[in-house]
C-alpha cells in the first residue's frame, strides 16, 4: 500500500545568503525538489488508484469464485 508523506524538512531557506550566485543556484534547486515531490505525488496517487482498482476486481473475482 502506498502512503503518501510530506517533504521532511520541505525547501531550504536563502533568506541569510549573501551570495547571489550561491542564493539563485539554491532557488533553482530548492524548485526541483518541489516539482519532484508533485510529481512523486501524483504517481502516488495513480498507484493508490490502481490498487483500489485490483482490490475492487479480486473480490469481484472471489465472489463469482464462490457463491
């Protein structure tokens, strides 16, 4: 079964950066791992959908399978 969990510690602060290279390279990153993290839960969400779909149809199958 699929669980579906927050980020544990989420993004990354830049606010006490001062480098500016250093801050946007962090910015860039920190948008990566949030986009992964919706599409990780979209996935998620398909799989959770998918075995809904199989516990539905199995017993569907155990009760023709025993009447």
């Amino acid at each position: 079964m699929i669980v579906i969990r927050p980020l544990k510690h989420g993004s990354i602060s830049v606010v006490h950066l001062a480098d500016p290279a250093t801050r946007d390279v962090l910015m860039r990153f920190n948008e990566n791992v949030l986009t992964l993290a919706e599409q990780l839960r979209e996935v998620q969400q398909a799989v959770q959908a998918l075995e809904r779909q199989v516990n539905g149809l199995s017993a569907k199958v155990y009760a023709l399978e025993n009447p």
